[in-house]
C-alpha cells in the first residue's frame, strides 16, 4: 500500500522530548512517551503550531523537490500574495512576480486574481442570501476547515460552497498556459507556492485530484531563498499585476471578508482564538453574524510556518503595497465568465469522528465513566510532564491502553510525601 502523505513530519533522533509541541497542538494530537514526541495523523490539523514551537527542529513540513519542475516542458507559479510581503524591501511587486521566471518558470499567475473573482461571486451570493446555513465559513484556511469536519461536524455545512482561491487559480491557470503554450496538458505543470503544511497536505491527500489542475506544491521559503539569489538586473519585468487591491487583501485576516459589503462579518486569526470561535459557534452563539473568516496562522497567511519573513513586517508591506504601489488596482480585471460549476466545490466535505471514545455507545460510556474516576485521582495540573498535553487527556490515554510507562508526577509527589507507592 502507498505511503499516506504527512506534509507535517516529526524526526524522533532531533526530538528531545520537551513536551513544546504538544503544549501547543491546538487538537492535543501529540504525546511524549519515553522522551520521544509522536503525532496521532488522524487528529493532526496540519496547522504548523509545533513545526514553531519546536526548539530542536524536530518537526519540519514537507512539500514537493524543485527537480518536480523538470518533469515539464512548461511551468506554471501559482504565487499567493502572501509571497509579496516576503521582501520587505523591494516595493514594486512586478519585480517579484516577474523574476520567478528566472528560477524556472514560463508563467506566473496571481492566487489572487481568482480571490478577485470569488469577491465578486461571494456578493452575489450575500445578495441572493444562496446559501445552506448561516454564517457562512471562509473555506480558504485548510487547518481551519479540517478543524471543523474533526472536531465541529455540525458547522461542516456552513462551509463556503465554492472552490478555494488556490482551486479557482489552479483551473484558470492550466486554460491560461495551454492558450500561450500550444503544449498538451501533459506538458504543463502547475504547481502552488506553499505558505503553510495546510495547503500542501490539503493538495497532497487530493483535495484537487478531481480536477487534475495541480502538479505540484513548492514551498515559499525555499522559494524567497532561490529569489534572492537572482540578480535584479537579470529580471525583465514584462508581466503587470493583474490582480486587483482586492483579492491581493485576501493574504491578510480580514481581507476576504472585507471584500463583502453589507454583511457583518467576523474576521478570526490564530489556531487558538479560532476554536475559540468555533465553540461559540457550535454552541448557537454569535447568531446574527453573516460570514465568517478563519486562519489558522496569526494574521492570516502571511503568517504562515513556510514564509521566511516577520509576520508582522510581511503584514504591514501588504497593506503599505496595497496604499501606495497598487493604488491604480481597484478594479478586477477578471472576469466572472464561466458558467458557476465550474468555481463551485465539488468534495464533499467528509466529517471524521477522531475524537469519540468508542464508535460502540455503551463501551463509549463506559470508558467516560472510568475516565472520570481517574481524573478525580489526577491533580488537575495539566503539567504535560506525564507526556499527555492535559490530566484529561492522560486518564483518556489509560483508559485506552496509550499511556503506556508514563506516570503522573504530581501523584507521585503527593504518594511520596505520603510514603506511599503511586498508583498513576
Ligand atoms: S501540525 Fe498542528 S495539529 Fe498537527 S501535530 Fe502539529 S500542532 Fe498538532
Ligand atoms: S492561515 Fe493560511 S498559511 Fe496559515 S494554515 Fe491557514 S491557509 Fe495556511
């Protein structure tokens, strides 16, 4: 059987055991035993928390070899304008877009030329109010979406019903590179430039398979770090910014939802205030709200684990680019001229029951019950240092057989004041 593909991968012989990651794992997907970190993949989110947090560089993301780009006679760059705040000093975007020509691409086309048309699209559907279940999720943060169908099923329906930006572009900019190419599909490969393991698992694990756009997925990084090495001389500038101020706001929290008028919105970044919200959500709170927007990265996408500079300098060039450079950006250019399939997802968005205790109700119960009488024993610390993220977390891992030799320290602390033997 094939290899499943984990773009969020974990070194054990780096790993020190510090129990960093797994304080910072939004879905407590992560244990420590015997001083060697593990990831349960079922529950990972893909969210790069712990490729941050981890102080030996024992996590990393993984994401496709630039040789992926030999295997084509001509090469698309899907660059999202996340990618625009990664040189803090080159102010004129053209310059940007333009050299990845010289680090082996034919053609570079804007993610955010398709934001603009999914503006367009979302305001007619706030008008026509067309949609299943109110608020409507942003679908563009995959940490956030496969955070709703593992852990929120029952917002998983108000999810937005078109294709990301990244699909959008990727069908666009296939139909774009046959016409200027003459070539036969076969011959074009279209690959993403990655701000985050997110996108690369939600590309990887077939996302996209049903519609055969995407060839690839590089990362930004590495990307910004072949960039630098091109001299600026060498970059002929033929091709403008399509894009428009508009679908160019999307790479930061609040730009997709600002983009649609007379509707109140909440714009939501960062993993932890993102549950937050979703658990207000679940729990019909927040109901007079029309749309919502999520990143999972603190500022949006600019400040995803792959980009390579400051989040907040990142930020603040997209918003000084916006101001100033791209002021003569304000219209689309693009144009909403397909029939509406073919914007529209097509993958249904499958719910996952990661987090039940048992698919069995009754032994379900009866695994909660001695859960619960092992918690009173536990001493509500959440320390982490019995190598579960929470005391609840660590009598779920007894009940179910995981915890394997771990014990708990603050019951062993209190046992040997007591001169007793601990029994966790
Ligand atoms: S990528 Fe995110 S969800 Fe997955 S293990 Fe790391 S912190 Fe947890
Ligand atoms: S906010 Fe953007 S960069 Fe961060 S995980 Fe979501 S899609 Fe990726």
């Amino acid at each position: 059987m094939a290899e499943t593909f984990r773009a969020v991968t974990l070194d054990a012989d780096k790993c020190k055991g510090c129990i960093n990651c797994m304080r910072k794992c939004p879905v407590q997907a992560i244990r420590v035993r015997n001083g060697k970190a593990s990831i349960d993949y079922d529950k990972c989110i893909s969210c790069g928390n712990c490729i941050r947090s981890c102080p030996n560089r024992a996590i990393s993301a993984r994401y496709d070899s630039y040789d992926i780009l030999n295997g084509y006679r001509y090469r698309v760059a899907l660059l999202p304008s996340c990618m625009y705040g990664q040189f803090p000093h080159i102010y004129d975007a053209k310059l940007i877009l333009n050299s990845l020509k010289n680090i082996g691409f034919d053609h570079v086309f804007e993610v955010a030329r398709a934001s603009d048309i999914l503006s367009l699209l979302k305001r007619e559907l706030f008008i026509m109010k067309d949609y299943k279940e109110a608020p409507v999720i942003s679908n563009v943060c995959p940490a956030c979406v496969e955070l709703i169908c593992s852990r929120y099923h029952s917002l998983a329906d108000n999810l937005l019903d078109f294709l990301p930006p990244l699909g959008v572009a990727a069908k666009l900019a296939r139909e774009e590179a046959r016409e200027k190419s003459g070539l036969p599909d076969g011959d074009i490969g279209v690959f993403y430039l990655s701000p985050c393991p997110a996108k690369v698992q939600q590309i990887k694990s077939g996302y996209y398979s049903n519609i055969k756009e995407l060839s690839g997925v590089l990362s930004i990084g590495e990307t910004c770090k072949k960039l630098n090495l091109v001299d600026v001389a060498d970059v002929r500038t033929d091709d403008d910014i399509k894009a428009s101020n508009m679908g160019i706001a999307w790479s930061t929290c609040g730009g997709e939802a600002s983009n649609i008028p007379n509707t109140k919105q909440l714009a939501v970044d960062g993993i932890e205030s993102v549950v937050g919200v979703l658990k207000e959500l679940e729990d019909g709170k927040l109901k007079d709200i029309d749309f919502v927007e999520m990143r999972a990265c603190q500022a949006g996408c600019v400040g995803g684990v792959l980009n390579i500079t400051n989040t907040f300098v990142a930020k603040s060039k997209i918003h000084t680019l916006r101001k100033t450079v791209l002021l003569n950006k304000n219209n689309v250019t693009d144009k909403v001229d397909k029939p509406q399939e073919f914007y529209k997802n097509n993958w249904k968005w499958e719910t996952k029951d990661v987090f039940k205790l048992d698919g069995n109700v009754l032994k379900a119960m009866e695994k909660m019950s001695k859960i619960e009488t092992i918690l009173k024993a536990l001493p509500g610390l959440d320390c982490g240092v019995c190598g579960s993220p929470t005391c609840r977390t660590f009598a779920e891992d007894i009940v179910n057989g995981t915890a394997g030799d771990s014990k708990c320290v603050g019951r062993i602390n209190e046992s040997f004041r007591a001169g007793k033997n601990a029994r966790l």
